[in-house]
C-alpha cells in the first residue's frame, strides 16, 4: 500500500453520482471522491491525470494466459507474468481460467493458484480460478481437448471445490450427470456459467433453477438463437438471472451482434472478457492451449483446422472495441468491464467508484488507451 495518501487530479472520475474530477486514495481505499477543488492532507502525492477517464479497474472474469505464460503452467511466475502484463492493459483482477486437461493437471494448477492469490508484484490481483471445464459437452468442445472431457463426479470436483480457490465454473448443463455439480457449486457461491454446451433453451431454464447465473462468451461454443429453438444464446439475451459473458474482439462476435448483446441485457447484463491465451502480447507464431497447437496470424488464433483457440484479446483494447460497437461512452462501458464482475463474483468493495471502496482503478487517456493503473490504492502500472 501507499505510505502517504495519493490524490488524482485533472480527471474525469466515473462515480454512480456523475462524474467528478478527483478523488483521493488513502491506506488502499478511496477516502473521498468531488469535483472543484479538492481538500485534503499536505501528505497527499498528487497524480495529475490530464483530462483521462477515471474507472473502476477492469476485472477479467475469463482469461487463460498472456506473454508465454498460461494458469496451466502451475508455477507462481507463470500468475506473475500475466498479472503484470494485464496491469498494463487496465486489468486489476483476475480469473485464472484452467482448461479441460487431465485431473492431476488440473489440481496443479488450483493448488498454484490458492498459493497466489491476491495482487501480484506491479501487476493485478489473481482473484481466484474460472474453472472452464471439463464437465463440459465434446461436441462443443470448441478448442478445448475432448479427450478429456467428461461428466462431473463428485470425488473429482469436491476435492476441486474444498480449495476454495474456484470463484466460476462452466459447465455443460445438458447432462442430468452434471447437476449436482451445479447445486454444490451455487451453494458455494460460485458463479456457475452455462458454455460448450448443446443446451436447449428448456435444459437453461432448469439450469437456472439448480443455480446458474451467467452465460461463457456468449453465441460461441453453445447452441445459437432460431426463431422457435432459443438456444442457449436466445437464453442468456433474454433472461434476466443470466449474465453474458463477452470476446469483444470482434473476431468472436461482430460487432453488430455485440450491440444486439448489450442492448438486450443492458450495460448492467453484460460481462467483458478476453479469453486470452499464452499468444497475448507475443506477436504471431505457435503456441500451446491445453496441450493443442495453437496459431496467431493477424489478430486470430485458431487451431490447426481453424477452430478459434481463445484470443490474443486485451481489456483496453476490448474496451474500445465496445465503445466503436456500441457508441456508448465509457462511464456507460464501466459496468460491463468492473462492476458487473465484482458483483458476479461477490466482491462489494470493487467494481465501482465511491468512498470506503478498494482503490482498484483503470485510467484512460481521451483516445481510450491504458494512461496507468491502479491495484489496491498502488500504482503499478504507469506509461512512458
């Protein structure tokens, strides 16, 4: 934490008040937030933004690895190198999101991150794992390796669960094997999400029932919306305990239907996330995603036969992917990259600008670009 208190000037603070021009961080809480002229403690260190946009930090709810580094890997380094790159893209939290991979490799990496958590040095905080399969559907398995997927069983995923490190699941809901799993996960408070899935719009309904409460990268790897079949997607656009997560890289959503997305569950309805992979921030070349050979060419990575392999995706970057989708501007954009996660997730000092909050910020420059960032009232990220 900061030894003295830290006062951000000359900025356009996102608040559920309005927006207001400073704000002041003490002990890594906001203390104040106004506009005008602020007072405070000679002590204060003061940051002068430059006109930016002050937001609640972007939180990735779906993220697999960045700069060669993947949550697979099981090692503290491989959290550290993503943390401290996604810190310079915005991002103050985030959701190690495993594979579908054998057990033992699975637990490695739980295990690993239970020993991680919480803010990294000069980088985001690790807020625990999205457990991406493998209770999952193989015939939309997307990329991940169908070879381990399988339906859940309780002496597998309790032993997951008891390390209390898994803060979402996705799950494929089809199958009457997989329900207990979604009871106990909802029992936990761990957001169960509906991905890889065949679901019919009737088997959400039920899902929703047992507990689940958010849609995975919503109208990919699940079944899509026909005028008399829902789907799956026709589900998580209509139904209101449904979040929807969302690439907004415009690669795995058009940006048409990123706009269809968010005006029909509003800003408060819509979850931003990469789904990056180890190729993130590496350029092109060859990569691995649960053991599969992965290609970055342009701005995509896909397997060998085409199939989209996550994304090379940054928050920043998303974020004015959205803003060009949506024309929306960006205090409207703060919810669906911050607030709409840290609720997902529980978290009631985050997502969100106001007093006695965590001072977890992103700020941007007026073109939308990553101007510094902002973990537990620390600045770790800085440009130039």
């Amino acid at each position: 934490m900061t030894s003295s208190p830290l006062l951000i000037t000359n900025g356009r603070v996102a608040t559920p008040d309005g927006e207001m021009s400073w704000l002041l961080i003490d002990n890594g809480r906001i203390a104040a937030v106004g506009v005008g002229q602020p007072t405070t403690a000679e002590s204060a260190l003061r940051l002068d933004v430059g006109g930016g946009w002050v937001l609640p930090g972007f939180i990735d709810m779906h993220v697999h690895g960045s700069v060669g580094a993947d949550t697979m890997d099981a090692t503290p380094e491989a959290l550290r190198r993503m943390a401290q790159f996604f810190a310079t893209h915005g991002v103050t939290g985030f959701l190690a999101t495993t594979v579908t991979a054998p057990d033992a490799a699975i637990q490695r990496a739980l295990e690993n991150v239970a020993a991680c958590l919480g803010p990294q040095p000069d980088g985001a905080a690790v807020l625990g794992v999205h457990l991406e399969g493998p209770y999952i559907n193989v015939k939309a398995k997307g990329a991940q390796a169908g070879e381990y997927v399988r339906l859940a069983h309780p002496d597998e995923y309790r032993r997951y669960l008891d390390l209390n490190v898994i803060r979402e699941v996705t799950v494929a809901p089809e199958f009457p094997e997989n329900h207990a799993f979604i009871r106990d996960c909802a029992a936990r408070g761990i957001v169960v999400s509906i991905g890889h899935t065949q679901a019919t719009y009737e088997d959400v309904l039920k899902a929703v029932d047992l507990g689940a409460r958010q849609a995975t990268h919503t109208f990919n790897a699940m079944t899509g919306v026909h005028h008399r079949l829902p789907g799956v997607a026709g589900a998580a656009l209509t139904l209101d305990a449904i979040k929807a997560e969302a690439i907004t890289d415009m690669i795995h959503v058009h940006a048409a239907i990123l706009n269809l997305i968010v005006r029909a569950k509003g800003p408060h309805g819509v979850i931003a996330i990469t789904d990056a992979m180890r190729g993130a921030g590496m350029g092109e070349g060859q990569f691995d995603l649960g053991g599969q050979a992965v290609f970055v060419r342009g701005e995509r990575a896909t397997l060998a036969d085409g199939t989209l392999a996550g994304s090379i995706l940054t928050m920043d970057a998303g974020f004015r992917n959205l803003a060009a989708a949506t024309g929306l501007p960006p205090a409207a954009l703060a919810p669906i990259f911050s607030g709409n996660a840290a609720a997902q997730l529980g978290l009631s000092r985050k997502g969100h600008i106001a007093p006695h909050m965590d001072a977890d910020l992103t700020i941007l420059d007026a073109a939308l670009h990553v101007w510094g960032t902002v973990v537990n009232g620390q600045v770790v990220y800085r440009r130039g």
